[in-house]
C-alpha cells in the first residue's frame, strides 16, 4: 500500500469530479479572425463552452487542425438577419477548440481548475488525433 495516494494529496486531473460541479471561471476572447485556420487555447480545462459566428460566412470548429481542415467538425452558422449564429453551450473537457472560415468569432468558456498539463500526453493534447477528432 505504499503507492497509495491519499484523496488529498492527489493532484486535480480530467476525471476529478468536483472541478466540473462547480461554476466556471469565466474566459472570453472576441473579434478572432478564422479566415484561417486559428486555436484558441484555454489557460485551463473547459466546463463548458459556446462559439459566437459574427460573420456572413458559416465557420467551422472542431478539436484538431487536422479536424476543421478535413471533415471532423461541426458547423455554426452565418450571421443573418435574425442575429448571430450562436453553436450550443457545450460541456466537453478540452484544452483548445479550432475555427476555420469566419473573420469575426467570439468563443467564452466556463474554465475549470484543472490545468491544461494534465491532458497532455508525448503525442499532445489527449485527443488530437483521436477517432473522430482528425
């Protein structure tokens, strides 16, 4: 039993339950130009979090750069004349979200505490290259 962790001493992880119980640390960036492909990065793990389409042109987003130039992504749609276009608010645990195809994107988050070293493994990010991911 000497490998044993006590639970407080152990470190705060991806599967550390009370760092998504919790509200999030708000973070926000606005006015990203996604002509190309850009990352934003989050200083921690996401709760959660929501991308703001303010351009005429439909964006992509996806995990990987692999994922928005290639077909593993998702679509928000264009700024029209009911307003923006606005994805989810979707609670996924990710480190960095990838945009492509619109010159005006806002991106806010609800940050947890866990830092953004805990999913990175020798290949990077836990789930760059993942099924699905690209």
């Amino acid at each position: 039993m000497s490998n044993f962790i006590k639970s407080y001493q152990a470190n705060v992880g991806l599967n550390h339950v009370p760092a998504y119980q919790v509200s999030g640390q708000p973070f926000a960036t606005s006015s990203v130009d996604a002509s190309t492909a850009a990352s934003i990065s989050f200083p921690y793990v996401t709760r959660w979090f929501q991308v703001i389409n303010k351009s005429t042109s439909a964006l992509k987003v996806g995990f990987s750069s692999n994922g928005v130039s290639g077909t593993n992504y998702f679509t928000v749609s264009a700024s029209g004349s009911v307003g923006y276009g606005t994805s989810d608010v979707l609670e996924l645990k990710v480190s960095e979200i990838w945009l492509l195809g619109s010159a005006d994107v806002d991106v806010i988050a609800g940050l947890t505490s866990i830092p953004v070293g805990r999913t990175t493994t020798d290949s990077g990010p836990s789930w760059s290259g993942s099924a699905g991911v690209g």
